[in-house]
C-alpha cells in the first residue's frame, strides 16, 4: 500500500514537472530501472526529467563550465587581492594544463571538487537510464500514442547522445552502447566513431521531434529537433578536426543542418537590450539548456556558476569581503576581441573596466542571475545554455568558410552581430574570415564552455597566436587536451585502459 501511494504521488507531481517545479532535483524511486515504474505517459515524462537532473549534477557538482570550457588556454587571471585568494588561484593553474596538480594533494581549493570531472559514472548513468527508456517504449506503455513515443525516444537519444559527446571532449576515447541493462565490459572505442554513431542514432529521431514548444516554460529545456540538430552540428565539427581526411563531409553536414535549423524560423536572436532574458532561460534562442529558478527552489552550488568568478560588489554582498572580482580575464586577450569598434556586449555584458587587468574587471554577462538571499554565499540560480541559436549561426557559419562559401558565411556571421549592433565584417575570405569567425565564437559564447574546445578542434591550441597555453603537436597527439580518467574506471573491466599523457604525469 505504501509503495503504490508513492507511486500515485511521483506521478501527480509530474503533472508539475513541465512548469520546472524542482525537477532537476527529484530523487528517483528506484533509478527509474524496474519494470514496475512505466505504466503510462506521465511515468515516461517523470523519466525524462530525471535523466536531465542526473546529468545536470555532473556539471553542478564543480565549477564545470570554467574549469573544463574556459581556463585551460590561459585567458583568465585570478585576483590575489580577493578574498579567499590563493583559493581562485586554480585558473591559473589549469591555464598552465596542470590537471593533475589542480586535483592531486592539498590545494586550497580542494572545496571545488576538480576531481569529480575525472569521474564518467555519472554520464554512464544518463546513457543507461536512456538506454532503458527507450527500451521499455519499444515494448509498448500504456497511454502513449505511436506519436508521444517516437519523440520521447528521440528526447532519450538527445540525452544519451549529449552524454557521449561531453564525454568525447573530456576524454577522448569512450566505451559506447546502445542496448538496455548493460551489464559486459567494454574497451575504449575511438572517439569520431562514436560520435559518427551518435549522429547516425539521431538521425532516426530528428524528424520525429517536435521544432519547438507553445508552453513557454518548455523551451530549450526539453529536447526538440532544434536540440537534436544542434547537437549533431557540434559532433560533426568536432570529428573535422580529428578526422581530416573526411573533413569536408563533416563540414557539408554541419552547413545542411545549419541551414535547415535557419530556415524553420522556430528560433531567433531577441535583441541584446534584452540579454536579461536569453541568460535567464527559455527564450526564443534556446536550443538546450539545464533552467534554474530561485522562484521554484532550484539548488544550483555555489562552486558551479561561471559567473561567480567574475563578479563583485554590488553584483555580490556582502560588500567587504566582495570589492574586487576573484578573477579576471586578460586585458591583452578583452583588447583582442573587442579592439575598439562598436559592439554593443562590451558594455553591456562587462562594466566600464574592460580592459583593467585586475579585479576592477567584471563579466556582467550572467549578473541578471540572482543569489536567493541577495548573500554571495547562498545558491545563484544560473541557467546552464548548452546550445544557442547564436552558437549554431556562427558553427554553420564556420563550416560554410571552411568549404569555400565566403559569401554565405559572411552573411551569417553578420547576422549575430547585427543582433550585437556591432560593425559588420567587411574583410576578405579565408583565414581572414576564418580566424575572425573564430574570434566571433570566442565573443559570443564567452562563458558558456565552448571557448577551449573550439581551440582543440580547430587546432588553434597549438598555436601561440591563439593561446597562452600552448600545446605542441606531440602533446596534442598523446591526449595533452583531455582530462584524466579515475581509476574507478578499471574495475572488473579487463578491457579499459585510463589516458597515458596523465598516467605518465602530465608531461
């Protein structure tokens, strides 16, 4: 009796869920795995939601976005001056690419949690729930149409999907699979074979997804054909950079879903005076993220919002321990993104110090995101965007230069900064174009953790001009850009092996 109470309360409250009630930190009954918990639709949806919490912990479980999307080419500088300062000096330290110094002995910013990054249990779990979920509408639900389980199986594969591809760009090679309770060890298996496979899956669900969604408080936080596109956009420009001989084809695939997510006009760039509304979350420009609100209890750590690194007083209270940021980026590498031409993000998205140098800079990019009390300490309600209409814009845009299209991509690269009401590109194309597209990326999605990753795949981490974290090519090639592997990972697998450049040291 107990048990089905439980039940009939779980799935009322799912009524809930679509209004973002807290669903990111629902507990699961029994890991949504037995056979007794889908019965019907709202059961279905329940699970849906609770493969979104569990994959949301992985990244609020650290300062995620930072540490693994944003330091690791050297831009960021932490404030000495600042309170608690040789704790932020953690920046620096993964600007100079030295992982296993950042996680390893008694650094003073042990309270961060770097090492949980090296653990992929977490992302394993989503990819199992996932795997399950699909397999138990295979079989048949009560109360879902032919149509309701066609997109709640490509809302499955969007998540398992973005598992595997978070887990690519941290480690590399990764055991892939597909198939439900699976129980057999696995080796490694390279890395653009899994993604080609990823891309493959979606295929088969793409159509079936719905643009977007009428209820406001559904978009961008749950997955749609816009999600699934994006995400295969990304997993292809990821395989052009390591998979060169097949580079074009990569490219023409990215530029044909670009161009199919451009012309369904279910997404738009609002305009930057209304940037509060894109960095809170569901708005017309977004394509997938993990929403929070203090309005609904939503318990974010912390350690995890970027933007807390960037912010003082009056932004962050109270003011005597909160008079200078706790990091800042370079003012050389803010005089290169925004030379001094008209960009309306420079002073909207940062104060009047742009160029300070020290802990006078702020990042006011995620301000619009408050703490629950008003006290630094308590818990901000960032929304986490993972993909942007804005992003995608300029990754077509990027493929488009790579393939010769000068034209079209100069085009679409004006686009997002006519939404900036900045001065349009007007140079000549290739490397030209290429390298400002690049810069445009580095602009726009500053903080949004795609900055480092877009240095590995187009290479330009081994290359002063680009970083101050240089890589040569050997190191690139022995896996200098990934993060370790836990050791976790060899237990009772034969198989598994963790990544060498880490195991030798770093070195």
């Amino acid at each position: 009796m107990k048990k089905s109470i439980l039940y009939i309360l779980v799935i009322t409250g799912s009524f809930c869920l679509p209004a973002c009630k807290k669903f990111l930190n629902i507990q699961p009954i029994d890991k949504l795995t037995g056979n007794n918990f889908y019965r019907s639709k709202e059961d279905v949806v329940a699970n849906i939601y609770d493969l979104s919490r569990l994959f949301f912990g992985k990244i609020n479980e650290t300062h995620f976005i930072g540490a693994t999307g944003e330091y690791r080419s050297g831009e960021v500088m932490h404030e000495a001056q600042s309170d608690l300062g040789p704790a932020r000096e953690y920046v620096e330290v993964l600007g100079r690419n030295d992982l296993l110094g950042l996680i390893n002995g008694n650094p003073p910013w042990n309270f961060y949690n770097f090492y949980k990054i090296t653990n992929w249990t977490g992302y394993y779990q989503v990819v199992q729930g996932a795997n399950i979920l699909i397999s138990k509408l295979d079989e048949g639900i009560p109360g879902v149409s032919a149509a309701e389980k066609n997109q709640f199986k490509g809302e499955a594969a969007f998540i398992r999907s973005l598992a595997y591809f978070f887990m690519v760009r941290l480690y590399g090679d990764v055991p892939y699979y597909t198939d439900a309770f699976h129980s057999t060890s696995l080796p490694r298996e390279n890395m653009v074979s899994v993604l080609n496979k990823c891309i493959a899956d979606l295929k088969t669900y793409k159509d079936n997804m719905p643009w977007t969604y009428s209820d406001p408080a559904l978009k961008g936080v749950r997955a749609s054909r816009g999600s699934i596109i994006a995400l295969m956009m990304n997993m292809n420009m990821w395989n052009a950079g390591f998979d060169k001989t097949n580079a074009n084809k990569y490219y023409q695939e990215t530029v044909d879903l670009g161009q199919e997510l451009i012309k369904s006009n279910a997404y738009r760039l609002l305009p930057i005076a209304e940037w509060a509304t894109v960095i809170k979350g569901r708005s017309d420009e977004s394509l997938f993220e993990f929403y929070r609100s203090v309005n609904y209890g939503d318990a974010n750590s912390n350690i995890a919002p970027i933007g807390d690194m960037f912010l003082h007083y009056p932004y962050k209270r109270p003011e005597y321990t909160h008079r200078i940021s706790f990091a800042y980026f370079r003012g050389e590498y803010m005089q290169k993104l925004y030379p001094g031409t008209a960009d309306k993000r420079a002073t909207i998205w940062f104060n009047e110090d742009i160029y300070a140098d020290n802990g006078k800079f702020m990042m006011l990019k995620f301000a619009q995101n408050a703490f629950a009390t008003g006290e630094e300490d308590s818990n901000p309600d960032n929304t986490f965007m993972i993909f942007r209409y804005a992003g995608e814009i300029l990754l077509c845009a990027e493929a488009m230069a790579e393939l010769g299209q000068d034209n079209e991509a100069i085009a679409l690269v004006n686009k997002v900064r006519d939404r900036a009401e900045a001065s349009q590109y007007s140079g000549s194309g290739g490397q030209d174009l290429k390298d400002f597209i690049f810069l445009e990326r580095s602009r726009e999605l500053m903080g949004e953790g795609h900055h480092y990753f877009d240095l590995v795949r187009t290479r330009r981490i081994l290359s002063s001009e680009w970083s101050y974290n240089v890589l040569t090519l050997d190191k690139f090639n022995r896996g200098a850009w990934t993060w370790p592997i836990s050791s976790d990972a060899l237990t009772n697998n034969p198989f598994m092996t963790l990544n060498a450049y880490w195991v030798n040291g770093g070195n």
